[in-house]
C-alpha cells in the first residue's frame, strides 16, 4: 500500500521521466577547450536560501545507486577521488581509504573512455585528453585547492565538492547535459539490470520484476546514515523467508523501484527541484517530529488543503482563520470537492542505513481538512491569538526551561510523534500528555498559555469521543475562556485560587514569593488540606487590598458552588484545576471590577 501510493506520487510530479538520471548537486565544473586544456573552473555556489553559508547547485545528474564500500563512479559527475585521483577535503585520508583512490579513479576514467568510444564526443574526447595530461590535472588541482581554502576560510565550504566538466563554447553546460552523452547514458544504465523471466512486479503486476541487488539509497531521512537508507533491503539472511533469496523476497521492476525512492526522496528533501522547471522547488512536504523522526504527507491530487498540515508546525493565523471561520462569513474553503482525494502521511526514522517505518495513516482530504480545523478550535484559549501557537510551542509547554531555554533533550521521547497522530485522526490526545502537562505544572507553580490550551484540547476531545460513542465520562468540554456556570469542583477550586493569589498581591505589592511559588502543587492535589487555610488568612488581605471588597465577593460565589473541600483531586482533576485557575487570571487581569475600578493590568501568564 505504502509503496503503491509512494509509486503514484512519482509518476504524477513525472519525477520517474528520466531515470537515468536523479537530483543531485555538483560545485564545480571544470571547463576545457576541445584539446583538453584546463580553462578555469565555474563555481555553481550559492548562498543558502536560509541561514549563512553557500550550498552547490542542485540539478539533474547520471543516476548512481548506492555505492557503500564498493568501487562505482558516477559518470562525469562525482568527488575529486574519483575524477581526479585526488583527496582534495582528506575525506579518504581520514577513513583510511588513500590506497583505494588509484582504482577509483581508473573507473571513473574507463567510464569516460567507454562513452567516448561509443559515441566519438568531442567534449568526452576533451575530458580523456586532460585526464592523460598531468601539467593540466596539476593545474585544474592547484586551483581547487585554493578556492577550498578560500571557502573554509570564509566558513562557507560544503560538506561534499562534486565535479563535473564544460567544453568551451557550451554556455556553462555540464558535459553529461549534451544530447548524445545524455542519450548514450540512458542506453547504457536501461540495459545494465536483468528481468525475471515469469515473475512479475508485487507493485505493479503488468510489469516484470527485475534482479536488482540494491535499491537506491533515501537521502535525509532523520538519524539515518549519511550516505543514504534503505526501505526495503535483504542484505542478510535473516531478511529473507521461504527459500527467497534476496530480491526475490520483494520482486519489483526497476520502473517502480525508481519511482518509489523518488518520491520518498522527493518528500524527505525541502528544496526538491520541479523536474518540469529546475527552477522551481516543489512544496515542502516533510515536518520534523523530533531529532530522529519526521513525518512526510502528500495526496492523491495536488490540493490546497494540503498547505493547512504545514500550519500546525508553523500556522499563519490569516491562513488558519479562512479555515476557521469560514461557516461564518460564507467563505469556508470547499472541503466537499476533496471528499474523493485521498491524503497520505508516512512517520519515518533512520536506524543507520535501514529506515523504520513508525507509522502510516489514509483518509480523505475532506476528513483530514476537518481534523486540522478540530485542532485549531481545541487549543484556541483566552489570552492566546487565535491560530498563532506552533505545535514546538505546545511541546515546549510539557518540558522545564533551564537558564531561559526550554531543554529539548527532555522531551518525552514518543510525545511529539503521538500527538501528530493523534491531530491527524482527530483523537483524542493521549493520558501521557496530561501527566506530563499537569507535573509541569505543579513544578512550576504556574499555568502558562501554552500549557492551559493543551489541557483545553485535552478535555475537549475526550468529551466529544463520550458524546460520539455514547460512553460515559463525567467531565464536561471546557470553555474558551472563565465559564460561571461550570461547577467542577476542580475547576471551581482552581478559579479560588486565584483569587486568592491576587488578593495577596494585591496586599502586599511586589512581593516575591505568592502562594502560587509555595502552595500551587499542594492545593491542586489536596485541597482540603491547604485551601481552608489560605482562606482563613486571606481576611487579613481583603482588608489590606484596595480591591479586597471586590475579590472577597467573586470568592464568596466560588465557595458558594462548593459542597466539600476534596480531599484528594485525580490526574483530570488536577487539569481542570489548572484551567480554571488560568480561566480566573486571565479574568481577573483583563476585567473592571463592579465598583469600576480597574483590575491590575501586570501580565497574568
């Protein structure tokens, strides 16, 4: 299913048009006139679009596969090593691998040799000349080596520098981009890969399977191996069942073994180029989950609603609010005609050079669509813009923040991956983000904004999952902001408590530990030990504080809803006493009193 859907994308960006060829990236060319006389060399750097430094040029070059530990040159397109014979960053010198150079480059060159013979290329003639030239390879080495020098110097040296060659009078054109080399490429890389005569494709039945040994590397795939990984691999035995031996445990045409790499290569990659116009980059498709794991989503058909996905790692409120306020103003983007589009997301991880799949989900895009816009209305809470909190901001809320910077290393290592799902099938979110919310919470002594919209979303979703499913569950949807006729006890618990704390400050200007810093955890898990205390000692500053009056009447009615001092509040309680504790600041801080005073304007989160 996986690999169909992945085969579907490749054919429908035409990113399969010419396998022979793949997206890569090369830095230099090194230009020659027809005698093979080194003329200079063309820099193809550029600075990045984000951030400082240079990067090579991406651009179509002759397909390679995997190569690890094997000699393989790339045709008139690779590292120095291989074109030159020289180590020119001592990559190899560094691995140990200077005795491998002298065979790597005698392949690179009887691979230049092979296509010149075939095809009598003045510019391949040109190439052979040079390479037989050690003045002219000295020359083109000298040059490369300073400019090199001048790149780490400047700190703008790429981690890899591919070469490749231009004849004089072809614009700048890389060798391997003239008609007849190009075509002698194709010709040459089609016929290399043998078929299984009677086995056909698990794929695609209407095409053969082909012996293929190694499917091409997946580039960027999050805590993989530099070189690339695979998704599909059979490299040891133990991979392999029923007396299959290799690829005959998976049979796949070459076709679609391209196709499929392609396209995972093409979601990986953030900056793939639009094989119709180089140009262009096709939209982003990936968002990362955490240091060793992203998601990458796409559909059947090219949708508008995709962009929406993107929005919750990083949502443009004005983009959000043509979602979430559409019904209203009459202009909700038309989900109905993406009822028969199908939208896709696949959660990948590196473990060296294979990849884990963590997750595969289907739906429509309709269903997808609403999901997204359920998220946005859940965690839209009073004090926060509507559609302005990135999901890394929620995900900061559930981690301590160490010398001003929240410390990422802490983050529950399955959240982040969870609650994607979790938005994405529009569920409800899972009991360890609340235990982990609600103990950041007490630590602190303190509900930040972020904190206060998760456990709204929270709640919300699991009373209506109770409403759909007609199961019961006690704990009603939370309100955007202070709600007066809800009568939690945890939730009216949390509103007195707040007002509590403000009476204290209230009394006691700039004081600098409330009893929020020393009596936050203890009130929200056993109230009836600590709340009748506090308000005991709370007269002493209703008569102390300019708005006591006003104060002493909102805890009046609070109190007034309440039976009983709990003894013990649960986990969901707990929460709730968050929110209404956060509910009453915010309202507190924001209204005018009954006298017509205003209320402290000091930020309350």
């Amino acid at each position: 299913m996986i690999l169909q859907r992945l085969v579907e994308l490749a054919h429908r960006e035409n990113l399969v048009a010419d396998p022979a060829f793949e997206k890569g990236s090369v830095t230099f060319l090194l230009e020659l006139d027809a005698k093979g006389t080194f003329l200079g060399l063309q820099s193809l750097l550029s600075p990045k679009p984000k951030g400082k430094g240079l990067e090579s040029r991406t651009m179509s070059i002759p397909f390679l596969g995997k190569r690890p530990g094997n000699i393989k040159p790339r045709f008139l397109c690779d590292e120095s090593h291989y074109v030159l014979g020289h180590d020119l960053l001592n990559m190899r010198a560094a691995k140990g691998l200077q005795g491998k150079m002298p065979m790597e480059h005698q392949a690179w060159c009887d691979l230049v040799s092979e296509a010149e013979q075939s095809t009598h290329d003045a510019a391949l003639t040109a190439i052979l000349l040079f390479l037989d030239n050690p003045q002219e390879k000295t020359k083109a080495i000298e040059d490369l080596e300073a400019r090199c020098k001048e790149l780490q110097a400047e700190k703008n040296l790429p981690p890899t520098i591919n070469l490749s060659f231009s004849l004089q009078g072809d614009g700048g054109t890389p060798v391997f981009h003239r008609p007849q080399v190009a075509d002698w490429w194709r010709a040459r890389s089609g016929g290399q890969v043998k078929q299984r005569a009677g086995v056909r494709c698990l794929i695609d039945p209407t095409k053969v399977a082909a012996e293929i040994s190694q499917h091409p590397a997946i580039k960027k795939v999050p805590a993989g191996a530099a070189s690339g990984c695979s998704l599909v691999s059979f490299n040891q035995s133990a991979f392999e069942s029923f007396g299959f031996r290799k690829y005959e445990n998976a049979p796949m045409s070459q076709e679609t073994v391209d196709a499929y790499t392609r396209a995972l290569n093409r979601l990986l990659d953030d900056r793939y180029p639009d094989p119709q116009n180089p140009s262009v980059y096709l939209p982003r498709r990936r968002i990362n989950l955490s240091q060793d794991t992203a998601i990458v989503y796409w559909a059947s058909q090219e949708e508008e609603l995709l962009d929406l996905f993107a929005q919750v790692a990083e949502p443009d409120p004005s983009r959000v609010e043509a979602l979430l306020s559409g019904p209203q103003v009459g202009k909700e983007i038309s989900i109905s005609e993406a009822e028969a589009a199908r939208f896709y997301a696949l959660v990948l991880s590196g473990a060296k050079a294979r990849i884990i799949v963590r997750d595969w989900f289907e739906t429509s895009v309709a269903a997808f669509a609403r999901n997204i816009r359920d998220y946005f209305d859940d965690i839209a809470i009073v004090g926060v813009p509507r559609a302005t909190l990135p999901l890394w901001r929620l995900l900061d809320a559930t981690i301590p923040v160490l010398d001003g910077k929240p410390a990422r290393d802490r983050l529950h290592p399955a959240l982040s991956a969870r609650l994607w799902q979790d938005i994405l099938r529009g569920r409800p979110f899972a009991p360890v983000l609340l235990q982990t919310v609600v103990l950041r919470i007490r630590t602190e002594g303190a509900v930040r904004r972020e904190q206060a919209a998760l456990l709204r979303a929270y709640f919300n979703r699991l009373a209506r999952r109770a409403t759909t499913r007609g199961s019961p569950h006690h704990l009603p949807e939370v309100s955007y902001e202070m709600d007066e006729n809800n009568k939690e006890p945890a939730y009216l618990l949390g509103r007195a408590f707040a007002v509590l704390e403000k009476l204290q400050k209230d009394a006691i200007p700039g004081i600098n530990q409330t009893i929020a810093d020393r009596f936050y955890g203890a009130a929200s898990a056993t109230p009836a030990v600590v709340l009748p205390t506090l308000i005991r000692k709370s007269k002493a500053h209703i008569a102390k504080a300019s708005s006591g009056r006003y104060l002493d009447g909102i805890l009046v009615r609070i109190l007034a809803s309440l039976d009983r001092f709990p003894p013990v509040l649960g986990l969901e309680e707990q929460g709730l006493f968050a929110i209404g504790y956060y509910h009453q600041r915010q309202a507190l801080y924001t209204r005018k009193s009954d006298s017509g005073s205003a209320s402290s304007q000091e930020n309350p989160s």
